[in-house]
C-alpha cells in the first residue's frame, strides 16, 4: 500500500521544530568547539554504534558521498573519529569515536540541555520532560523500529541461502510488517 505523500508532510512539518529546537540548543557550542552539523551528525553516529561503515552513514543520510566524506575527514583530522579500513572489503571505511570525540559529544549535549533548562518555565518542568521524552522515544521506535525494513536490510538475509529464497524471507517479513502497522 503506498503511503500518501501529505502523510509524510505532515510528519516532516511535525518533526521540525524539533529539529529546529536541537540546532538552536546546539549551534552554540557547536561554533566554539569548530564542528559542522553535519560533522556533529557523523560524530553522533559514531559514538551511539561502535562502528559504522561510512557507506551506511551516506544511505541512512541521503547525502552527496562528498560531502560526508569531508565531513568525516574533518573529523578524523582532528581526532574525533579513527577511520579504518574493513577486514572483509578494503573498499569499505569503517569510524569509530575517539575519546575526545566522546567528550566533545558529551560537552555539545550538555550545552544544548543547559540552553533547554533555561529555556523552559520551572513550573511543570519534570512533568513536561518526562512527556515529552516518551513522545520522541515511542515516534522513533515506530518510525525506525523492528517494524521498518528497507531494501538495504542485509542483515535478514541467511548466508549460504539461495537468492530466490532470501527474497522470499524478505517479502515475507516485510508483509507480516505491514499486516502489523495497519492494524490498530
């Protein structure tokens, strides 16, 4: 079933000020640290997953190869990410946050919740965090949850199965994730 269009306008206009609201928090101390956001985008990445294929940041992204790739350089040059070659394709990049690259991240988060504290009236204040934070975590396990696969979702294909027979198991899974979203 193909999702109308308007439904993702709706979710993008919805999800907006909050992204507005975490780059006017951040910017700050994004500037004084000398770190794009795109660069802080690359930097959460790497410390939230061990390791993460430069490749899957740029599908996940959606960006040019260009520009992620710069932005990783920038960030290996300043000794906020290591990158590496994989064992398995040498075609491959793998990142991993340093431990100043942790600490920067730490510090750019606590900025940005100073900035939120500040910003937000005492008077219902735990109440309205609390809210707010258990709206953002249920949006983002239904919308990137075990529910959402895409075609990239390699991990669901058994090695030394035939081809025809993973497409199959993914057809599969994919459609009894589809009986589950639209049902109430």
């Amino acid at each position: 079933m193909q999702v109308p269009r308007k439904k993702y306008e709706r979710l993008v206009r919805a999800v907006a000020p909050s992204g507005n609201l975490f780059f006017l928090l951040a910017i700050q101390e994004l500037r004084r640290q000398g770190i794009t956001f795109l660069a802080f985008y690359v930097l959460e990445r790497c410390v939230e997953e061990l390791e993460i294929s430069q490749h899957s940041l740029r599908r996940e992204s959606g960006l040019e190869d260009y520009e992620l790739s710069r932005a990783c350089r920038f960030l290996a040059d300043s000794d906020l990410i290591e990158i590496s070659k994989s064992a398995e394709d040498a075609r491959v990049r793998l990142l991993r946050s340093t431990g100043r690259g942790r600490r920067v991240h730490k510090q750019v988060l606590s900025a940005a919740a100073r900035r939120l504290e500040d910003g937000i009236p005492i008077p219902g204040r735990l109440r309205r965090l609390s809210e707010a934070t258990e709206c953002f975590r249920k949006g983002n396990r239904m919308l990137l949850g075990p529910l959402q696969l895409s075609f990239f979702d390699t991990e669901l294909l058994e090695e030394g199965r035939p081809k025809k027979a993973q497409r199959k198991a993914v057809k599969t899974l994919r459609a009894r994730g589809q009986s589950k979203r639209s049902k109430p």
